[in-house]
C-alpha cells in the first residue's frame, strides 16, 4: 500500500481533499519535468511548495539563475531577479520587465511636514488618508 514518505499517511488515511500527487524532487520552476515522486500527499506537497519550493525559487541569487537560463516558472514568465531594490535615497524602486525603473509611492515625514511621492493626485489623496487614519489625525 502506498504510504506518503513525510506523513506517513496511506490513501485509506485521507479525507476526500488530500490524494497523492507529483512531487518534483527539484522544482518544476527550476526546469525540472522528470524527477518525481508520487509517493506524497497533496497536504504534504502543498506545504513543501508554500514553505520550501516558493522561498527557495524566488531567492533573489535562484531568481537571478534562472533568469539567466530562461527557466519560466509555473505562470509561465521568466522571472526578473531585479524587480525591486532601493535607489541613492533610499527610496523604493521596482523595475518592470523592460528594466524601466520607478519609485515606489511613499510618504516621508518629517516634524509636522509630511512629503509624498505618488503616481497620481487620486493615489496621493489615498495614502494621505490612511497615514492620517493611522495617525489619528482628522481629514480635514
Ligand atoms: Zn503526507
């Protein structure tokens, strides 16, 4: 009788959610199609991928991997390993898939000013209205 080599769970274990599936020893996002087990339950596996795969695969050194070799993840893109960082200021920065960096919107505050740093008036007026919400401090 199968048995899940990390539960120890066997199919007359599971409820009608959890049934064994493909575990890929290493990530399929890393261009893995052959090295499987199906010796693990869907919990079991759907753990590893949340704890394990999705930590491992998106460390920024992986990403910068398999950017490199052009290994697509599971949405089918290529990930950007330079997506975000900071500029000489600090200040947030993400960078789109045409390496066309922007800032981050952000609020600076310092004393009783408070700078803002938004795409839009519409999203300026969104952050003001929830540093003030946090803040305590009334709209008007
Ligand atoms: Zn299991």
């Amino acid at each position: 009788m199968k048995k899940c080599i990390f539960c120890g769970k066997t199919e007359t274990d599971f409820d009608k959610n959890n049934i064994f599936t493909e575990e890929h020893i290493i990530p399929q996002s890393l261009g893995n199609e052959t090295l499987k087990l199906f010796n693990v339950c869907k919990r079991c596996n759907s753990g590893l991928g949340t704890y394990v795969d999705n930590y491992f695969v998106n460390n920024m050194f992986v990403k910068m991997i398999r950017q490199n070799l052009g290994l697509k993840g599971q949405s089918g893109v290529i990930p950007n390993a330079f997506t975000e960082g900071k500029n000489k200021d600090g200040h947030r920065i993400r960078v789109d898939e045409n390496f066309h960096p922007t800032l981050v919107p952000h609020i600076e505050q310092s004393g009783n000013t408070i700078k803002i740093n938004a795409p839009s008036k519409k999203t300026a007026k969104k952050m003001i209205q929830k540093k003030f919400s946090r803040l305590n401090i009334p709209e008007k």
